[in-house]
C-alpha cells in the first residue's frame, strides 16, 4: 500500500473513531506530580459557585453535560470544596450517575478550626463524593493548617486518601503560604496565577519546584476578568504559534506552560466550555519568549 493511501485510510479511520478513543489517540498534554511521578492532564475542571446548584434537573443537566463531555475528552481532575455550597454533593452525584469515578482524580479540601470539626468535614465528603478513595485533600487557605495536615497525613497512610495538599488564593497570605510550604512536605500546592496575575510566580511557584510539589492553579481566568479585558479583540498572530484558537486556550496555555505547573483548575460548568478548554491540553505551548510576548500584551491593554 503507497504511503499516501495509509494516511488516508488513517485519516478516516480516525474522524471515524468514537471521542473518548479519539481523546486517548490524539492525547492529552500531562504534567507529573513530582511526589509520585502520576501524570494528570494539564487542565481540570472547578467547581466553585457554578457546582452549587439546586436539586432541580433544569440545574443538573448541564453540569451533567459538562462532566460527561470532559470525562469522554479524557479529562481527569476534578476540584471542589465543602465550602462550595451543594458542589461536593452535585459532583459526587453526577459521577455516580455517568459512572465515571474509575479514572478522575477527584480533589477537595478541609477549611476547619479544630480537629475534630476536620475530621468531620472530611467524612462529609467522602460520603457527599459517594467515594471510598479520596485522590486529593489539601487544607483550605491556610486555615488550622498544622491541625488538618496531621490528619490528613494519617488518612494518606491509611490509604483512604493519596495525596496532601494546601491552597491559598489571595497575595495576603503569600508569605504564611511560602514558609508553610518551607515547613512541610506537600504532595501538591494550588494557587492562583492568571496571565494578568502573576505574583505567585514570583516566589511560590519557584519555590514549588524546588521543593517537589505539583503547582495547581486556581482563578486561571481570574474569575472570567480575562475575558472582559480582552471583550471584542481578535487573537494576536502569535496565538496561532501555539494552536490557540480562542482567548480561553491562550489564557491557559500561559498558565500550563509555567514549568513548575502541572494542572490548572478553571471553572467549567458548560459542556461549550470543555471542549473549548481541554484544547489548551493540545498542540503546543508557549515558550520562554512567548511568554513574556503575551504578558507585555495582556499589560498593555
Ligand atoms: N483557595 C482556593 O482553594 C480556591 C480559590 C478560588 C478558586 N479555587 C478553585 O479554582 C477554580 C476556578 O476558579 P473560578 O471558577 O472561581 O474562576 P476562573 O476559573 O478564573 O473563571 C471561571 C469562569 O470563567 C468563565 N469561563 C470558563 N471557561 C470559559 C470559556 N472557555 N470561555 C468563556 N468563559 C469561560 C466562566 O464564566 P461563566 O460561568 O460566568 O460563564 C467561569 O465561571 C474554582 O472553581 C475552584 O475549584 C480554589
């Protein structure tokens, strides 16, 4: 068979292929975390606010539509919170409905003041996430910090949980943040960095590398502020470089393409929006250059 024969046969046996088969041929860019060597793909999906939905179905069916469409895209990370409102119920309950557990990396967090009300809100969420193996919990913004990591450190070894980690959101508790990540062995970090928001690059992000910890972000989009900053403007030429399509991948692929991050977290609750997003999990990525190209670009609006 002539090679130009193959490659159409191999063309059209892949338009042909069913999404999730498509998803795993075409893949999906995966970043370690450095404490396991496990690799998860570049973007996850968070459940902030728009996952605290009502019981109704007119409410559920397109956050049922977004976890659908992301699982068959190969997506993985799923990131919630009990401080979410109903958003550890819904997603325990939509996963459970499309029976996708096998293969997501299901992360929430603990926000507690003690101990015990620690250990409570954790046995919450295993029975919201209808989980008996929690992937990811990571002690939320710094709150009673040494108090929940003891605890989440004994589930880790009991294996009820398998990685530990902390997050923080805001520059004020940047510099608790650094020394606590100075202090502690972490399995992975989550912080917020956005390409118009970029002081956790100054220190925390370095400093996650240096100690071995996965960097997720949260507020990639800074809570959808990109997008009204850039409302109405084509995509440079240069986002063509890096097979952007949209301003999402762009905004994205800044933030992945970081070296000491390895998942970022942006709010998704649109199936539109998934498939617009995990295409910053695709193609290529912007280097060192580019970098500071699109950051002189987003500073000089
Ligand atoms: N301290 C912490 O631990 C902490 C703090 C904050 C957040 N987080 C985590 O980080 C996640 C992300 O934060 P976030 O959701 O607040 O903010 P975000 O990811 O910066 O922005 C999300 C918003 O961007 C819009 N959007 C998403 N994809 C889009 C697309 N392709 N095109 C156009 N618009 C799009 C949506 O707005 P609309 O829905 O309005 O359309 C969405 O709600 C949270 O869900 C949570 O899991 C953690």
């Amino acid at each position: 068979m002539s090679a130009t024969r193959r490659s159409v046969l191999a063309a059209a046996a892949a338009a042909a292929l069913p999404i999730p088969a498509l998803a795993q041929a075409g893949g999906l860019i995966t970043k370690p975390i450095p404490s396991s060597g496990e690799r998860l793909p570049v973007i996850g999906v968070g459940t902030a606010r728009r996952y605290d939905a009502a019981p109704g179905e007119a409410e559920r069916a397109p956050l049922r539509a977004t976890l659908k469409r992301f699982h068959e895209l190969g997506g993985r990370v799923i990131d919630t919170a009990p401080s979410y409102g109903q958003a550890e119920l819904v997603v325990g309950e939509l996963v459970s409905e499309l029976k996708i557990r096998p293969g997501l990396f299901l992360a929430t967090k603990v926000g507690a003041d003690s101990k015990e009300a620690g250990r409570a809100q954790i046995e919450a969420s295993f029975q919201k996430l209808r989980t008996d193996k929690i992937d990811l919990i990571a002690v939320h913004n710094l709150r009673d910090t040494a108090n929940q990591l003891a605890t989440l450190r004994e589930l880790k070894q009991g294996g009820r949980i398998r990685y530990v980690g902390a997050t923080t959101s805001v520059d004020s508790q940047y510099a608790d943040f650094e020394a606590m990540m100075r202090r502690e062995t972490l399995d992975v970090v989550q912080v917020d960095y956005a390409l118009d928001n970029r002081g956790s690059a100054d220190r925390i992000l370095p400093l996650a590398r240096d100690r071995g910890m996965a960097a997720w972000v949260n507020l990639p989009f800074g809570r959808g502020r990109l997008f009204q900053a850039t409302q109405g403007r084509p995509l440079p030429d240069w986002a063509r470089e890096i097979d952007c399509t949209t301003w999402a991948q762009v905004f994205l692929k800044y933030v992945v393409s970081h070296p000491a991050v390895t998942c970022a977290v942006p709010g998704m609750a649109q199936a539109r929006y998934v498939d617009d997003n995990l295409g910053a999990a695709r193609g290529r990525l912007p280097d060192a250059a580019l970098r500071t190209r699109m950051e002189q670009f987003i500073d000089g609006l």
